[in-house]
C-alpha cells in the first residue's frame, strides 16, 4: 500500500536531499531515486514532482542546465549555493522531527 | 532493450502531452524527456506502446497537466518579472540618472525653442573657442602634430564656427527679448551640422587615443631598451 500520504509536506526536503547527495539530476531520475530510497513507500507523481521543482526554482534554490540526450532536451537540476544551506537546514527539521515522532509511537507502544 | 521511440512514437506523445492540457513549450519539452523515458521503461518490461500511452489518457493526468500548465506559467512570468526588475534596478546608476537628467533638461530647453536656440548657441559658442584652444595646443605639441594634421584641426574649427554662426543667426535680440530670426530650415541645418561635428570630434579623439597608445608601445618597446643598453 503506498504511503505517499505520509510523506506530504517533505517533498521539497527530499528533493533538496536527493540533490544534495547527487549532485545534477533529472526529473524522472529524481521520482525513480525517491521511490526506490523509500523501498517504494514514495512514489511522486509528475502532477506533484514538477510544480515543487518549478516552486524551488523560483525561489533561487535551484538551477537547471539543458542538454540534449539522444533526440530529446534533457532539464538537468542542480541546488545552488543558497539550495545547498536550504537542503541542509531541512534535512535537520526533518531529522529533529523523526526523532520526535519516533520518541511518541515508542512511548505509545510501550504504554500498550 | 528499447533505447529510443520512434518518429511515430514521439509524434503521437507530443499529440498526447498537448492534448491533455500543457501548453508552455519548455513544459512540454520537459515532460516530453519525463514520458519518453517513461514509455522506454514500461517497454522494456514487456508493456507494448499502445497500451502504455492509454494508460495514461486518464482524468486525473488531464487536471495533472492542467494544474501543472498553469503553475508552471505564474512560475515562469515570475521568473521573467524578477529578472526584469534586476535589470532595471541594475541600470538606475547615479551616471545613468545623471545623463537622464541632462537629457530631459536640454529637451526641455529645446522644446522651449527661443531658450533652447539661446542654449544650443551658447553651447556651441563655447565649444568652437574650446576647438580653437584644443588646435592650438595640438599644433604646438610636437607630440601630438604627429598625429593630427593642420588639415583635420581645421575642418574640426570650422564646423565649429558655422554651427556657432547659424546659431547666432536664428536668434535675434529684439528690445531685451530673444526671437526667432530664422526658418525652421536653419534650425534643422543647425542640428544636422552640430551632428556632424560631433561624430567628427569623436573620430579624432578616437584617432589621437589609438595613436598615443601606439607611440607609447613604441616607446617602451624601443626607446627605453635602447636607453637602458647606453
């Protein structure tokens, strides 16, 4: 069963953490790399992939480059400078809230 | 293995990707890798062409595009205000003010005619006796008589003085007040020459830098060593 649900509200934190450890990527290398970094639990749909791209770009925290693969343009994504600190700022928020959501199941089951 | 689609192929997903509601080329190029890359990996394993763009013809992939067609243009018109608005800001520089100002000053003066010819006269009056200035001391430094004939220095003077005669004819002083004298004739023949003589300023100035500098090379390539070596 997908868990897409739960991961609303992280997208652009994935996809600054995704692009933070690979350096440029693609759009579809980016929603097949989330989907397999979540054993599959993370599957984003164009509809929801591109429009927070586009958002991130706009707000200066990434760039693209173009290159031409085969017979197709390829938009390649890569963080800038202001990306790279964004991206880790938010890999912290969310790391800080996993803990914590970890910490409440893990009293929630002990207590039965 | 698949490792690109057809003519046929890509001309039937363009159809689609337009069909189904993106309009922004550069968002039709981008989905257009996204779903070529798609198709290619739903081949590979095992789904025919057919059956992979019909699974894809669904409501929910018509308000996808949709949605995304539209956030994508505010996206881009952001994009391209923002930019505009950098370069305005980047060209609002005290020079550019300042150069503004003149300008709108001198037009104004134009367009109040009498004013602008008493202006422009002046004005010219006051650049023929610096091109009188400029050719005496051109001609009398032996440096730059080099470069400059007493040909080009005269020419320089005489536009200098005719545009400052005409000037002087087109207005006349009449009982303490300034009037116009002259047809509208004059006043374009006026322009025209002030123009020319402009252009032919900065064509000898142009000239005297570009010679200097090669007469400085010269220098520094010959003379010196030759010093150095006495």
């Amino acid at each position: 069963m997908s868990k897409n649900h739960l991961y609303k509200g992280t997208l652009s934190a994935v996809l600054l953490t995704l692009l933070e450890e690979n350096g440029r990527m693609y759009g579809y290398e980016l929603s097949k790399r989330a989907l397999e970094a979540t054993n599959g639990d993370l599957n984003i749909t164009e509809g929801a992939l591109y429009p927070a791209l586009h958002k991130l770009e706009a707000e200066g925290l990434l760039e693209t480059e173009m290159e031409r693969v085969g017979n197709r343009m390829r938009k390649y994504y890569r963080l800038t400078e202001t990306g790279g600190k964004e991206a880790r700022d938010r890999i912290a928020e969310l790391a800080d809230y996993a803990a914590n959501l970890q910490l409440f199941l893990k009293n929630r089951l002990a207590n039965g | 293995m698949v490792n690109e689609l057809t003519r046929e192929q890509q001309r039937e997903l363009v159809d689609f990707l337009k069909r189904w509601g993106i309009d922004h080329p550069l968002l039709i190029q981008e989905m257009f890798d996204h779903y070529s890359e798609k198709a290619l990996h739903a081949m590979d394993r095992g789904l025919s062409w057919e059956r992979t763009l019909q699974s894809w013809k669904t409501k929910s992939t018509f308000l996808a595009f949709r949605r995304m067609d539209k956030a994508f243009t505010e996206h881009q018109e952001k994009y391209w205000n923002r930019i505009q608005r950098k370069h305005l800001c980047k060209l609002i520089t005290l020079r550019n003010v300042f150069f503004l100002a003149l300008i709108a000053v001198i037009s104004h003066a134009v367009v109040l005619f009498k004013v602008g010819l008493l202006f422009l006269a002046g004005l010219f009056a006051l650049k023929c006796i610096a091109a009188f200035a400029l050719m005496v001391v051109q001609v009398v430094r032996k440096r730059t008589r080099q470069i400059l004939s007493i040909r080009n220095m005269s020419f320089y003077y005489i536009f200098y003085v005719l545009m400052a005669q005409i000037a002087f004819k087109t207005i006349s002083l009449d009982e303490g007040i300034f009037t116009v004298a002259q047809s509208p004739q004059a006043l374009a023949t006026f322009f025209w020459i002030s123009i020319a003589a402009d252009f032919y300023s900065i064509t000898l100035w142009k000239r005297v830098k570009a010679e200097t500098n090669s007469l400085t090379l010269q220098m520094l390539e010959e003379h010196i060593p030759k010093l150095q070596t006495q």
